[in-house]
C-alpha cells in the first residue's frame, strides 16, 4: 500500500497492517471483446468490477477472430 492510501484510510480512523511474504495485488488476464489478452492487470475486487463493468471477460470470447 502506498503512502496515500495509508493517509486515505487514516482519515477514517483505521490503520494498516501489511502481512508479511504477501503479493500486494493479486494479478489476472482479462479479454477484450475481439479476443485481445490484456495480461497482469489488477483482480482486487473493486477492479475486477471495474474491468468487467467496461466489457472485457475473465475467458476469451468465443467468436474471437484470434488465430485465423
């Protein structure tokens, strides 16, 4: 976590931990609607809503034009 994010939450009264040997942002591939893997984008919660909300699949689609 950053040091903004610690004065964000800060603000409202709570305070950070970091757990030690811990990856600080899991990591995922998302697909475009023609197919295009867009690899190691952030899978948190709030940005699998936001990557999902903006049209892009957790698999690839299955009308991708890929490899023909």
């Amino acid at each position: 976590m950053d040091k903004e994010q610690v004065k964000i939450v800060s603000r409202f009264g709570y305070s950070i931990t970091e757990l030690p040997n811990t990856k600080r942002v899991p990591r995922m591939t998302y697909y475009t609607k023609n197919g295009e893997a867009r690899t190691n984008l952030p899978a948190d919660p709030y940005h699998l809503k936001f990557f999902l909300a903006r049209g892009f699949t957790l698999k690839p689609p299955e009308n991708s034009n890929k490899g023909e």
